[in-house]
C-alpha cells in the first residue's frame, strides 16, 4: 500500500463503497454471498491502512453544520480481554495461511518415492498436513472463546460468521474428521483425518475461497476490531466506576 497518505476522504470513500458493492458482475462470491476479492483486501491488510487513514483524517476536520466535539470514546472490552482476542486472532490466522501457504513451502506438496521392487508412489506427508490442522482447530476453538466473550459487536460478528462457515462446510469437515460440539467448538478425530483423501483436506484449507481462507479473513476481522477498540481510552466515571460509555463525536457528524 505504497503511497496510502496520498488517498484523500473522497477516494477512500469511493473504495469503501466499492468494496460493498455486490452488483459488479466481474466479482466472485462464495456461496454465502461473501466476496473473496474483499477477503483478499481485507488479508492482505490493505482494507485496514485505508479504515486508519479515512479515521483518522475524518477526526481531524471541524464539521461547521454541527455543534458536537470530538470526545474520547471508551473500550467496550477491558485491555487485557482485547490483547487476548487479538493474540488468539492472530494465531488463527497464522495457521490458516500456513495451510495455504504455496509453492515449495506447502504442506500439500506431493513426494514420489520408489520402492525396492521399483514401484512409484506419490503422496501427501499426511503427519504434516495434520499437525497444521490440529493447530489450526486449538486456535480457532481459542478464539471462539475470546470473542464469544466480547462486548463488541465487531468481534461478535466475526465470530458467529466463523461458526456459520463450520456450519456451511459440516458435511466435508466431517469427511476428514473433524465434527462441532455444542459449544460450537470444533473437534478433531486424528484416526480418521489420517484415513481420509487429502485431496478433500486440501480442497478446504488451501484454495482461495476455501473454508480455510474464509476463516483466516475473519480471524483479521476479529484482529482489526480488537485492535481498534483497545486504542480507545478505557476510563472511570466521577463515581470511581469503570464506564464503557461512548460520545459520538464529530466523526459521527461527518456525515460517514
């Protein structure tokens, strides 16, 4: 995002309405109307760096039709609750992409061998790949907690689109052995993910708009709006007691 400062809140705003628009005929959608070259914004962190810029721009400018200052706003969630969303958001995310990961350093990358009878075989190193998903099904069953334990409707929402994604995809995660509990929590049978083809494992970890690229997207949801709220200031009222209160400021009166 080379040269982001030169944007100014008009060509920021055309982006951010461009990147909602599900009219455009050229952009790909999964089957929950989610469309992956937003996901491909939003991962590669260019949708962030554009949300601080147009904030932070937006918060310096004097809106003459109103009245309203600009205040300091409250975390919703304590500081240590939003540092821990955000390590557990970013630890999802780190082992969804490890999954995706391509080229020579992927964990689907076949091997061929021969035999001493001289016959060829080529084969995933399924030790590998389930190792990856192991870490991958711990980190997002943390960061179910976390955010499930959240105030902030950001995080909330990030997370009940990654439970409806599990929900979405519960026939073939089934097929490599992993099944959601009650809690929406996901686990996962070792006997019979090592069992299974890894070519349907790698049909949901390692393609764009897979299971696996989806909840990574999502994870950096969750990352931005922990983020985010952890930079507000959490204050006490004149009482002595914590407030969650926020002031809507002149950012709301901007007309955004």
């Amino acid at each position: 995002m080379a040269g982001i400062m030169s944007y100014d809140s008009n060509s920021i705003s055309t982006l951010f309405s461009s990147l909602g628009n599900r009219s455009n005929k050229n952009t790909t959608t999964d089957m929950l109307g989610i469309s992956y070259t937003d996901y491909a914004t939003i991962r590669s962190g260019s949708y962030f760096k554009l949300l601080r810029s147009y904030y932070s721009e937006g918060s310096n400018k004097t809106d003459s039709t109103s009245s309203n200052k600009t205040s300091t706003s409250t975390a919703k969630d304590t500081t240590a609750k939003l540092a821990a969303t955000e390590q557990s958001a970013e630890d999802l995310k780190s082992s969804a992409d490890k999954l995706l990961e391509k080229g020579s350093k992927s964990l689907f990358h076949q091997t061929t061998a021969t035999d001493a009878d001289g016959k060829t075989t080529t084969k995933y190193d399924t030790d590998k790949i389930y190792s990856a998903v192991k870490d991958f099904v711990s980190n997002y069953n943390s960061l179910i907690d976390k955010a499930g334990d959240s105030n902030v409707t950001g995080i909330l929402s990030a997370a009940a689109s990654m439970t409806n994604m599990s929900k979405a995809n519960a026939g073939l995660l089934s097929q490599i052995g992993i099944t959601r509990d009650e809690k929406n929590k996901l686990v996962l049978d070792e006997d019979t993910f090592k069992k299974t083809d890894m070519s349907t494992v790698k049909s949901l970890f390692h393609t764009t708009g897979s299971y696996g690229y989806q909840i990574s997207a999502q994870a950096s949801m969750i990352d931005y709006y922990a983020s985010n709220e952890a930079s507000k200031s959490n204050t006490y009222s004149k009482n002595g007691m914590y407030t969650y209160n926020y002031n809507t400021g002149e950012i709301y009166s901007s007309g955004f």
